[in-house]
C-alpha cells in the first residue's frame, strides 16, 4: 500500500465534509451524531462503503448497514451503530 500524501488528505478531507453536509442528525442517549456515507478512506485497504457515526469525543464506522438507511426512523439509524 502507498502512503498517504497530502493531495490524499485534502481529497478525502473535503469529501467528508460533503458527505457529512449531506448526513443526518440525530440524538442517540443525548449525544448529538451525524450520520453520513463514506468510501475509499484512505487508511482502508478494503475500499468499502461505510456508514459513519460522528460526534464531538468518537467516530463509529459500520461497513454492513441497510443501502435505505435514510428512510429509516431514527431508533433503526441508532440500532445500526451497535452492529459489528
């Protein structure tokens, strides 16, 4: 695997900030997350879609989630993050 350069960073920078401008929110035990898709982070190999849960102290990352998780109420988003 090639290292990382910076040209890497910034691509994957900006299209995470995309992908979490175009996430949901939604309060979990009182916690506030965004919830938003991501693919090919560049510290993973696997290259796979992920579904991301983000708050201000930690990052939940799920690789097997439901494609029509945005349709979902929000205590199903909330069950997915629990799920390994």
């Amino acid at each position: 695997m090639s290292p990382v350069t910076e040209s890497d960073r910034i691509s994957f920078a900006t299209r995470r900030a995309n992908a979490m401008a175009d996430g949901r929110r939604l309060v979990i035990d009182g916690v506030e997350w965004v919830v938003y898709e991501l693919s090919d982070m560049p510290y993973d190999r696997r290259s796979s879609i992920s579904l991301v849960f983000e708050c201000a102290e930690r990052i939940r990352r799920v690789r097997d989630f439901p494609r029509e998780w945005r349709e979902l109420p929000d205590p199903a988003v909330a069950e997915i993050m629990w799920r390994r």
